[in-house]
C-alpha cells in the first residue's frame, strides 16, 4: 500500500523527522468531532465513539482518528507494515478479519507519535475507501 504524499515507507524509528515548526506553511490541527462516528466493515461495527477526533493536515483530506477503547479490537489483526511521516511519525498497521472477509492494512495508529502531535497518541484510524464511516 502506498504511504501518504507527507510520509514515506519505513521500518520504525522517528529519528531524522521534521517538525512542525520548521515547516511553518505545514499545519496540523485536531478538533473534537460533535457527532458520534462508527466505522462499519462486512456488517460489523468496528468502532463507534463520541470521542472521536478530526485531524486536519495541509494538503489533505480530514481523517478521524479514534479512541482505542472504542474501538473492537478484536477484530483487528496487527500486520508488520509501517509508515514514517515526517510530521506524526511511524504508523503501526491493522488488517481487519469480520464475518470472513478480511481487508489488509486498513487501520493504522501512531503509537508513539512526534510530540507536536500527542493527541494522536492511543488513537486508530480508518482507510475510508476500505470501510464505511458512520
């Protein structure tokens, strides 16, 4: 899967990235999402949560991140792929297996995230041309 146009492919470590501050036309910025969010896939709800955060990053789309314990972890497979972004850090990824389909590397999180985006730290995201986001 390719990584995202900021991030590059990489096998861990957040040594050598760039800050926020150094890119001062690069902005992340989080904002509580007012409404309950749920993430659907082959018929199972995979997370639901009214604690959810958006994660807006120039250049591009919004993406929610959520709570991990409003996510059904159960469901989720951890895989050894990862990303590096230069501004969040190194990605962890998930397959998700449901009613006996499965979706590879479909969510990620930023387990140890790059300071100037802690908030980010024990929350999960979502492909979105991967599952249904409610």
């Amino acid at each position: 899967m390719p990584a995202t146009s900021q991030c590059r492919r990489g096998s861990g470590g957040n040594s050598g990235l760039s800050t926020l501050s150094d890119t001062p036309d690069y902005k992340i910025t989080f904002a509580a999402e007012p409404k309950r969010m749920r993430v659907v896939f082959n018929g199972e709800t995979i997370a639901d949560s009214t604690k959810s955060l958006v994660l807006r990053e120039t250049h591009h789309a919004d993406v929610h991140y959520f709570p991990r314990a409003d996510v059904r972890m159960d469901f989720l497979h951890r895989t050894d792929h990862h990303t590096v972004c230069p501004f969040k850090g190194t990605a962890s990824y998930w397959n998700i297996e449901a009613g006996g389909e499965t979706v590879e590397n479909a969510v990620w999180s930023y387990e140890d995230p790059i300071e100037a985006v802690s908030e980010i730290k024990g929350y999960i995201s979502f492909y979105k041309d991967r599952v249904t986001i409610l």
